[in-house]
C-alpha cells in the first residue's frame, strides 16, 4: 500500500466508510447500502479522497471540456413539473416558441468560433408537430455538416415518439436520419415513484425513462445521464436511482456521462426549499464516481453549481466542466446567478490552475486539442 492509500485508507476509518475503501481498493463494485453511506457521510475531506483516487485509477489527469452552443427552443411545456421554473403554458406572457429559422439563427451566431456541438432541450410543446423537429435537425445538418447535435431528453422523445405517432424506436430512427446525434441527460430527475409523484407527476416515470435510454443506445445514440437532488429525495432514492443507472450502463454501454444536476428553488414550485448547499453538491458529484464504476466520465455543470465550485470538484471525481455553452435559460430561470458563456481560455485557466490536463473534446469524448503544452487557448 502506497503511503497516499495508507492515508485515504484512515481518513475512510475515520469517516466511517472503511468498507467503502476497502472496495474502492480492491476494484470491487459498491451496493446501493454502501452508496447510501456515501450520500450521508459529512466527512467531505474523505470523500474527496476515495472519489479523487477512483478518479485517478479510471481517467487519469484529463479534464475535459466542449465549445458547444446551447439552444433552448421552447419553454411551453405539458409537464409543469414543480422543480422547474423555465416551462410556462402557450399564451403566458413569458412563454417562447422559436421557429425553425429562429434556431438556425441562434446557431448560426456561433459557428464561426468552432464549435462541435449544439445543445437542444425545451419544453414537451402539446401542439408543435414532429415535422418541426425534423426541420429543425435537417436545417442545422445543412447548415453545419460536421458539427454534433446533441438534443432532446428520454422524456421528450416520449413526448415526440406520441406526437409522430410511431412509437419510440421508429421516432429515435427519423430523428437520427434527420441529424440527431446523441441524446443528453435530462428528465431522469429522480426515478423513484414517490419522488416524481410530488415533483413531476405528469413526467414520464423512471422506467419509462430507462427504456427510452435502452432504445435509444440500441439505435445508435448515445446519451448521458442525470440526477436531479436537493429538493424531497432521501439518500436511499439517490442511491437507487445510482444503481440503475450503473445497471443500465452493464447493459448498453451507451453512456458517456453523469451530470448531477443541483436543485434550484427560486421562481419553483417548491421555493419553500433551501436547496442544496456546496456540501451536497461535492458529495453527489463524488457519490457518482464511486458508484458509477462502470461510467468514465462524472461532469460538474459549472452553469448550475458555479465556476469555483466546479474547479474544486475536480478533487471530488469530477473530470468534466462541461462547455463554453453561449446561452442557457433552464438554470437561470430558477435564478442561478452564473454566467451564459465561457471562453476556451478560461475553461484552459480553471482546470490548468487545479493541477490538471485541459483537454477539448467533442460530444463523443474525442480529442479536438490537448492543452499539455502550457500554449495559450
């Protein structure tokens, strides 16, 4: 044992998570009683320790970012779910649909400084049809051929796969003909029923959220994975909601990441909650790399917790900040109070002053550039 082990090895004991260590040691693989004594250790110092030298082990000193281009095309949403302060009904005074020449504008702006990938999410609209959203694929396909979309969660494409009237794998197939290249995370928030029965009701449930997954890594699609916390969960439904994204992962191997997501309470329906503190957020983001094993890459999305906070994940498992995004609304209507848009210099700045690698990469986690030669974005 390496005198670095000897000393994770005792702060473990100390935190009482000797157990944990002692697989994290072996390779062995964490139960979901064994994540849930992560979830409630307030030993951060220890934590860090066991996720940093997972991390480590798993994906060396890389941390990865992406030039990508956020779009959000509609805020009118069927779900109204009671965490969300972005989705409005049609006609409310803030509510947006962009047309398709709108979307191709927004990505237009932005094609000129490189990036790799454009980000779309928005509301579950109930009146746009499903030849809008292939429009809408076609047209940035035509206009940016080598440039990756990344659109429409696992609860959307539920919604699409009721609207085109073709079920989910057929409606995965048109959408990845018409340009779709990956799916993001979005709408796992928490799997259990409990959970989504107070926050999300109208949501598809977390099953069907994991088939959705299922068919879209069997069609070709790649995809990431959430988890919504700091809002009425308890840790045995995070550990939960862990293990089967882990045993999804087993399954498929259609993952590329896991973004924890922090609750924003602000302009929400549950505003009566403090959220989560900096504490939480360090604890799940190491939570996901001890038990996500058989996931690469853990992202801390410095638009939700933050820049700083983001840098110091770093030491928590974390080997993704996400990207230069440009413009984000789902965040920033629950009042987050971080910026839109980064720069490749400042993403170079923020993982190069935590000790690490800054590394470029595209959707599918492959290397546009290597920042290791201490040269300027």
């Amino acid at each position: 044992m390496t005198v670095d082990e000897q000393r994770i090895e005792a702060l473990s004991r100390r935190a009482g998570l000797a157990a944990v260590w002692d697989k994290v040691a072996s390779g062995a693989r964490l139960t979901a009683d064994d994540a849930r004594d992560v979830l409630v250790c307030d030993d951060l110092i220890a934590l860090g320790a066991l996720a940093d030298h997972a991390r480590r082990r798993a994906v060396g000193d890389d941390v990865y970012f992406i030039a990508n281009r956020h779009i959000n095309h509609t805020n009118v949403c069927r779900n109204r779910c009671l965490f969300c302060a972005f989705s409005h009904d049609d006609g409310d005074a803030d509510a947006f649909t962009l047309s398709v020449d709108e979307v191709l504008g927004k990505a237009r702006e932005t094609l000129t400084g490189g990036i790799t990938e454009i980000h779309i999410v928005g509301g579950e609209h109930p009146d746009l049809p499903f030849d809008y959203y292939l429009e809408m694929l076609r047209g940035l396909k035509e206009l940016a051929p080598d440039v990756h979309i990344q659109a429409f969660t696992a609860s959307e494409i539920a919604h699409l796969a009721g609207v085109s009237g073709l079920g989910v794998h057929d409606t995965l197939v048109a959408l990845k003909e018409a340009g779709l290249g990956s799916l993001p995370g979005g709408g796992a928030e928490v799997f259990s029923g409990r959970v989504r029965n107070l926050i999300c009701e109208r949501k598809i449930s977390g099953d069907d959220w994991l088939d959705v997954m299922r068919e879209a890594h069997r069609v070709g699609l790649k995809s990431n994975a959430t988890m919504l916390y700091g809002h009425v969960e308890t840790p045995e439904e995070l550990a939960d909601h862990l293990v089967r994204l882990r045993s999804l992962q087993d399954e498929t191997g259609g993952f590329n990441a896991f973004i924890p997501l922090s609750f924003q309470p602000a302009n929400t329906g549950l505003s009566e909650l403090p959220g989560p503190t900096g504490f939480d957020d360090l604890r799940v983001l190491a939570a996901g790399r001890l038990v996500l094993d058989n996931f690469r890459h853990v992202k801390a999305f410095w638009i939700n917790v933050g820049l700083k906070l983001a840098q110091v994940s770093l030491s928590f498992g974390v080997n993704d900040l996400d990207g230069t995004v440009v413009e984000e609304k789902i965040s920033h209507a629950a009042g987050v109070d971080t910026g839109q848009e980064l720069t490749r210099a400042e993403l170079v700045r923020v993982i190069r002053d935590a000790g690490r690698v800054p590394v470029e990469r595209d959707t599918l986690y492959r290397v546009v550039r290597r920042y290791d030669d201490g040269a300027a974005a």
